[in-house]
C-alpha cells in the first residue's frame, strides 16, 4: 500500500545585494512544511513523519 501523501509548503526568504560592480551575493533561507507530502520516512523503522526542514543557501554571481 502506499501512503496518501498530503501538502507540502515551502516559503522562501531571499535579498541580492551588490557587493561591487559586478559582484552580487544572495543569501538564502527556505522554511519546509510537510516535506515530501506528510508521508513518512521509508529509510527508518515504523515509518516515522520527516520533520519540518530549514534550508539555508548562499549564492555568489560574478559578471565579467
């Protein structure tokens, strides 16, 4: 049988800041609810429900 898999719900905080000319960084943090439907983990014993996530991410662009 497979699990009914429910909503999940990602909201997403972000800003691009120019550094220098040319060069930007953007931070950002991500907040997961439900992941993957609500469904629990296959991986552990009893199937147990993955747990909300936190997502933090940092990205660099340099233009030449």
């Amino acid at each position: 049988a497979l699990p009914v898999r429910r909503s999940e719900t990602a909201m997403e905080l972000t800003y691009q800041a120019v550094v220098a000319s040319g060069f930007t960084v953007q931070p950002s943090l991500q907040y997961v609810v439900g992941p993957g439907g609500r469904t629990g983990n296959p991986l552990l014993p009893g199937f147990p429900r993955i747990r909300n996530a936190v997502v933090v991410g940092l990205r660099a662009t340099i233009q030449y």
